[in-house]
C-alpha cells in the first residue's frame, strides 16, 4: 500500500498538526496535475527530478517527463541506454521523485522502485513521439560531452534524409515505470494548518 503524506507549508510556522486519512494518493496526484494544467499556458508537461544514485553511495539527480502516471502502472518515463541513470538504475532501482507545480505551488515527493518495460510496449511510445523528438533521440548517444551543437544538428539532418518516411526505434530507446511506495504532498499557503495525509 502506498503511504502518503501531506503537510501544508505555512509562511507564519504553526506547530499544530492533525492527521487525516486519503485511500487514493495516486488520484490525488492527477488531481494536482490537472488542476496545475488549467493554469498552464501552452503545453503542460509532467516534469520531475529523479534522483538515483551509483555504485559508490553518490547521489545524481536530472530532470524528466512522466509520460504516463495511473493508479494501475504508476509513473511512466524513457530514457536512452547508454545513459548514466540506466546504469545506475540496474544497480539500486530504488528511486526518489519530487514534481514542483509552479502555478498552485504544490510539490510532490514520491519514493518508490523502477521497473524497465518491454521493447514491445517501448516502442508503443516511440511511435507516438513526434518526428523532430525522434531525431534529436537519434542524434545524441547520451554519454560523454556533447561534441557541438552543430554537429548534432548535422546528425539529425542526416537521419532526417535517411529516414524519409516512419522512423525505427532504435534498441537505445527504453521505459522505465516507476511504481511509488510512499507519497508525500506540500502545498504553500499563507496561514493554516499543517496537514498530514496517510494512505
């Protein structure tokens, strides 16, 4: 079961607290996306900070988009297999997320395990993608430092010609879900209570 917790960030400190229960933590976090997407101009990505860490006990942390996040198979996110995070996610697939929703101030926090998912359903994804973000996917081998901008660009325009039509998916393209163990929830707010949620 996933646990979850709420507070309230309070500007003017309140040592109070009461606790409340929520059976749905994961309805709640759609709940906070939709109503941050109403508040969005233009295009509302689902942008997080995941946080792994390497063989040494080293933490790293780099920003990505849930894809897809439900009740059913939890957070859904792709990265390229010559990344550091798909080694380090091989080593320890226990993972913290934290979303920052700007428009209503809130943040989530969600600790949990990741999971890759098969080629079959990779490629689902991959199909949707559009055509420039397969390209630039294609352009980088995500591993040591970027040569130039303008090689990059030349790359993509060379698969852009030799790819006329639909673009395979390359082997380098994997998902990963990201099944939350215990949820924690902020919001600011000017004066009230801190509240604490548990699922």
């Amino acid at each position: 079961m996933v646990q979850l917790l709420f507070f309230s960030l309070c500007i003017l400190p309140i040592s109070l607290f009461c606790t409340i229960k929520n059976e749905n933590p994961i309805k709640q976090v759609k709940t906070w996306f939709k109503e941050e997407k109403e508040k969005t101009e233009g295009r509302f990505f689902q942008f997080a900070t995941l946080a792994t860490t390497s063989t040494d006990g080293q933490p790293h942390t780099r920003m990505i988009e849930m894809v897809r996040f439900n009740s059913k198979q939890g957070g859904l996110f792709f990265t390229h297999k010559n990344s550091a995070k798909v080694g380090q996610l091989s080593y320890n697939p226990k993972v913290a997320l934290n979303i920052w929703l700007p428009k209503t101030l809130r943040q989530i926090s969600m600790e949990g395990v990741t999971k890759e998912i098969s080629s079959n359903e990779s490629e689902k994804f991959w199909r949707q993608m559009p055509r420039f973000m397969q390209l630039t996917f294609l352009a980088s081998n995500h591993s040591g430092e970027i040569e130039s901008l303008d090689i990059l660009q030349r790359k993509k325009e060379k698969f852009s010609e030799l790819y006329k039509n639909e673009i395979p998916m390359p082997d380098t393209f994997i998902g990963y879900r990201f099944i939350p163990e215990k949820i924690i929830f902020f919001t600011v707010q000017t004066r009230d209570f801190p509240i604490k949620q548990i699922a």
